[in-house]
C-alpha cells in the first residue's frame, strides 16, 4: 500500500512539472529543456529555508516560487528573443549553469553532499508527515495547478499564446508584443514547476544536484511529448504512462544501478519513437 | 604573468578538439538544416570502441583506433538512414529532428552506460608514458600537440575536398539549397548519407582523443556536443571554416575565463559566450544574412 502511495505522489509531483512545462513548450511552442532547473532551484529554497531558517515550508514554498519566478524573469528577458532550435540551445545551457551552481555554491546548496533530513510540511498543527496525508497534499497542489493552467489556456491570453506558437509574425503584425507574453507564461510556468520541487524537496527529504540535472529535464520533456503537446489531460497520462512503466523493470529484477540506466533509455526510445510516428503524442494538438 | 603561455597552450588544446568537434557538425548542418543534438554519441561510441578493442583482444592499437572510427562512421549512417532520412522526406520541422535526435543521444549513452557503467576510465595506459614538450615556458605533452595538429589537418583535408572535388561542390550545393542541388541531378540523399559518415568519423577521433587525453565517460560525448554547438554559433552555423574559428575563441574564454575565476565555472562560461552571441550577432562571425 505504501508503494502505491509512493508512486501516486511521483506522479502527482510530475504532473505538476509536465504541466507547467506544456504551457511553454506545449502552448507557446517553446521547446524548453530547463524545467528541472526552475524545480530546482524552487526545491533547494524551499529545502534550505525550512531546515537551515527553520521557516514554515508553505511560506518557504512561496518563496522558493518567487525567487524562481525572478530568475525566469530574468532569463525570459534574453529566451523571449529566441526561438526554435536556439531556444533549445539556450535552455539547454541553463540547465547545466543551474547544476553548476548547484553543485559549486558549497556554502549555501552543500554541493555534491546534497541536503538532507528536510522535514515534511506542517500548519496548523496539521502534519503531512505520512504518505496518503502527503498524498493528499499533492493531489490539492496538481488540482491547483491544473485549474490556473485551464483558465490561462483558455483566457484571452492563452489564445495570444497559441498564436505565438502557430506564427508569431503575424500575430505581432496585430500589435501584441509576443515577447512580453512570452516572457509571463515562461515566469508562470517556471513559478508553478518551483511548486513542485519544494513538494518533491519535502517528500523526499534529501536533495542533491542529480536530482536537478539535464536527464531531468529531458525526462519531464519526453512526459509532455508522449502525453501530447498543447493540452492539458496530455502532460497528466503521460506523467502517468512514464512514471509508472519503468517501475516494471524492477519487478523485471535489474540491479539499481542498470534499472536507472533503463530508465533514460526508454524515455529516449520514446522520444525518437513518438518524433518518428506521432509528433503530437497521445493527445496533444499541437505538431512539432 | 609566468602563467599566460600555458593558459594560451591548455586554450589551444581544448579549442582544437572543440574544432574537430564543432568543424563535423557544422559539416553535417549544412547539409541537413537541423541541430544534431545525437552528434556527441559518435564520439562516445568511438572511444568506448577503442576502451573495448584494446582491452578484451589482441588487435593492435592503430587497428583498434581504425575501427573504432569505422564505429562512429557506421552508426552515423545508421542514424541517418533509421531517423534523419525518414523524418526529411516526411519534411518535419526541425524541432521534430532535434528532438529525435537528443532521444537518440540519450538512448546510446544509457546502452553505453550498461554495458561499459558509467564510471569513470581512462585509455592513456594503452600508450608508452606521454612525452613532454616546453614551447615558450608551457608545456604540452606530445598526445596534446598531435590533437593540435589533427584540427588544423582536418581543416585542411575539409577545405581541399570542399573547394576542389565533385564532392565538395556537390556538398556545397546542397548547405545552399537542397531543392535547387536536386533539380540540377545532384543525389542529395546520397550526398547527406555520406556528410553524415564524414561528421561520424570526425566526430568519432574526436572522442577517442578526448578518451586518450583525459578519459572516458557516458556523458563525454554530449559535453563535447555543446562545446561544437556553441562554436557553431561562434562561427557561423553551417560554416566549417567559421566552426574552426568559433572553436578557439570557445577554447580561449573557457580557459582565459576559468584562470580568473574557477575551473567549476566552465559551462557557466561557455553557454555565457553562447547567450552573448545568440543575442548580439546571432548569424555568428562568418554566417551571412
């Protein structure tokens, strides 16, 4: 029971991420290869302000959400300009700048050692210490989460986005300055994948930087692919479909080690595979 | 400033294998209008090659390097003819491509990861102990000075076959436009096969290179990707002339870069030197438009 517990939490955490990804990558058709950093960086505020601060994690939580938001605001100045495959390449590069200084900024993220004992969220005398509390927790976040990205796709300004995506000239010939909307949707998603990595910071209770590095992004990519880009019940199967099928190749008996290797070998296949044959993924509208 | 000549020497070294590196890839986007993000896995699989040749037969060490190149060459055809080719002829964007491709990529280096681990190993014991060279107070050793010599010979063979073979001119018909190189008769399928073996190869001595220089791991082959994908936009993308130039001012300002900071701030540097010029001169220094 508790395994289930256990694997409806990942994927809750990961919906979350495939979410806030899709709305980028998805609706705006920014492929985007830095979300695992945005849930870093969220996961390691969050980690250091409740441990070291000893702050409540929902208000470290907000906290991680905003700086994250800021470093995106930032970031979103310079990616608003690029597109296609230079913004790829780009995002690609802050993936590794974020390890880096995950891994380097010792006296701050403990570098390689990693941060552990983070405790679990409490309010209220409320603790969500064990795993269906914890589950519980989660499923609210991804409800929240899932209903700000359904009234953002479905607003005026989520119809702007997917204008952006099918042909930002001429949308711009409008009149609508596409890299300001750009750059709030790249801001929203990168505050609401923050949310998730101080949930996954929290559950896990011990974070180091290989929980935040290129192989995850890509992994949260291959998610929003095979669900289907630019829409939203898509990044949710996905998550589903990709968190629990490499849980077989441990009944399969794989060593720990080689099991993580198949791990990113499938989701790779995956992508080859749904690029060769299925470019929009299971339920997606949107074709690369 | 006792320390300036080895910087310029250890900036030399590193931009020589990001120009065999960028100058192979910049080959095959000529051709094929795509980042090809599964590039690095040619130099991967090559130096692992030569890891698995050397040490589980008796083939000498010149044959093992032969075939570990011939390794690279026939998975970058193999590539080429199972994902390239097919998603081109469907005319996919090139976000279908690039993202086929770091599938690839991460499908090899995890194959390689299982059957090789992704420890950490090294070739260097399969040579007699390096020699030293002192060249204006730095030193290199001679592996180091033959990695320099084989960018500059491999932009020599480059701008030979380039500027004066059918080949070439095929080549470069097709980097300038692939509908009008097939009207005019060329096979431009063919020709892009072939870029594609030539990057491999390239790509693949690269590797191995980089394994006898410093070693080996999983990864080796992505990193050495994104060094050439940010000489390439350096450069000029598409531009293998513009790749070798790129490459060296890469080489230059990580290692100028990481003198006055630290070494752990490499990527930091070069994906700065990217985003500087992606946003100031995007077509890179020798691209047109």
């Amino acid at each position: 029971m508790e395994y289930i517990f256990h694997l409806a939490i990942l994927f809750s955490l990961f919906a979350i991420f495939a979410i806030a990804l899709d709305l980028v990558a998805g609706y705006t058709g920014l492929i985007s290869v830095c979300h695992a950093a945005f849930y870093g960086i969220g996961a390691y505020t969050t980690a250091l302000l409740v441990q070291s601060v000893g702050l409540n994690f929902f208000f470290a939580l907000l906290i991680g959400m905003l700086l994250t938001g800021i470093v995106a605001l930032i970031l979103g100045l310079v990616f608003s300009k690029f597109k296609g495959d230079y913004y790829v390449l780009g995002t690609l590069g802050f993936t590794y700048i974020a390890y880096t200084v995950f891994i380097n900024w010792q006296s701050v993220t403990n570098g390689p050692l990693g941060v552990p004992g983070i405790p679990r969220p409490e309010i209220f005398g409320l603790s969500f210490s064990n795993s269906w509390s914890f589950l519980i927790l989660s499923a609210i976040f991804v409800g929240v989460v899932y209903a700000l990205a359904r009234f953002v796709v479905s607003s005026s300004f989520g119809r702007v986005l997917r204008a952006i995506r099918e042909d930002e000239e001429a949308i711009a010939i409008f009149g609508y300055r596409t890299s300001a909307f750009k750059l709030l949707i790249f801001i929203i998603s990168a505050m609401s994948a923050a949310l998730g990595g101080g949930l996954l910071a929290s559950y896990l209770t011990y974070i180091d930087p290989g929980t935040f590095g290129i192989t995850e992004s890509i992994f949260v990519l291959s998610i929003v692919i095979l669900g289907g880009l630019g829409s939203l019940r898509g990044p949710v199967v996905g998550a589903l479909i990709l968190v629990l099928l490499p849980e077989a190749l441990r009944f399969v008996g794989f060593s720990p080690d080689i099991a993580a290797q198949m791990r990113v070998l499938i989701y790779g296949l995956l992508l080859v595979i749904m690029m060769r044959y299925r470019p929009q993924g299971l339920l997606g509208e949107y074709k690369l | 400033m006792d320390i300036l000549p080895q910087i310029i020497l250890n900036s030399l070294i590193a931009g020589s294998l990001y120009a065999l590196a960028a100058m192979s890839f910049n080959l095959i986007y000529g051709v094929s209008r795509s980042f090809n993000l599964a590039h690095g896995v040619f130099a991967t699989v090559a130096a692992y090659a030569v890891l698995f040749l050397a040490f589980h037969t008796a083939i000498p060490l010149p044959l093992t390097i032969t075939l570990g190149i011939l390794m690279a060459v026939l998975l970058g055809y193999l590539l080429e003819r199972s994902i390239f080719r097919p998603l081109r002829l469907r005319k996919a964007s090139n976000l279908v491509l690039l993202i086929a491709s770091l599938g690839a990529s991460i499908v090899v280096e995890a194959l390689i990861a299982i059957f090789f681990s992704s420890q950490f190993q090294t070739l260097s014991s399969l040579l007699p102990p390096f020699g030293t060279l002192h060249i204006l107070g730095g030193t290199l050793t001679d592996l180091q000075a033959f990695i320099i010599i084989c960018s500059v010979v491999v932009l020599g063979v480059f701008w030979l076959v380039l500027s004066y073979t059918r080949f070439g001119k095929a080549v470069r018909a097709v980097s300038d436009d692939e509908e009008v190189a097939k009207i005019v008769g060329i096979n431009t399928n063919a020709i892009i096969g072939i870029v594609f073996m030539i990057g491999a190869g390239v790509m693949g001595l690269a590797g191995i290179l980089a394994g006898f220089d410093t070693g080996l791991e999983p990864h080796m082959g992505f990193i050495l990707l994104l060094g050439a994908a940010i000489a390439a936009v350096v450069g000029g993308v598409g531009n293998v002339y513009g790749a070798f130039l790129g490459a060296f001012i890469l080489g230059f300002a990580e290692n100028f870069g990481v003198f006055f900071v630290s070494g752990e701030w490499k990527y930091a540097i070069a994906f700065g030197v990217l985003i500087l010029f992606l946003l100031f001169r995007p077509q890179g220094i020798l691209g047109k438009k």
